[in-house]
C-alpha cells in the first residue's frame, strides 16, 4: 500500500465502530479514502475466503447487511480475501 498515492487514508476500523443491522451489529474491517479526480470512501470487510458460500452463515448475513448499509450511504462496500484487493 505504500506506493499507492491514490490511497489517502487506510485504517483498521476500531472495535467500537457498529452498524446495526437486522441480525445484530456489525464492525467492518477497513476503511479507505481515495483520491483521484474526487475523494472516494471505501469499506472493505477482508476473510480468509472470496466466496461468500466458504463463510459461516452468521459472517455471510454481516457483510451482506454491510453492503445494505453502505450502499444506501453511498460508500463503495466490498468483501475481499486480503488487503491488497482495495
């Protein structure tokens, strides 16, 4: 991520940052500003797994519920197997 100077601000979002969801709160994993032409806001929730069908039942209703969430705020929300995916 270093050499990237389109990524601004890359943070390990804090266990204290919820979003409720239907099924209970739900802490995503990074948070991401990038700057371009414009400033974009990302959130990436990363496991060990890109298919969603390989994850327990209860982290695949979070990050579902997380796309719901961030997508009615307008924040690009996307589940990656690592970091380097941003």
């Amino acid at each position: 991520m270093r050499d990237r100077r389109d990524i601004k601000l890359f943070v390990k979002l804090p266990n204290w940052f919820k979003v409720e969801t239907p099924i209970g709160t739900y802490n995503p994993d990074w948070a991401i500003v990038k700057q371009e032409d414009t400033k974009v806001y990302l959130v990436r929730e990363t496991k060990g797994t890109g298919d969603l069908q390989g994850l327990r039942d209860s982290e695949r209703d979070k990050i579902r519920c997380g796309s719901a969430h961030f997508g009615a705020l307008g924040v690009d929300f996307k589940h990656v197997k690592n970091a380097v995916e941003v």
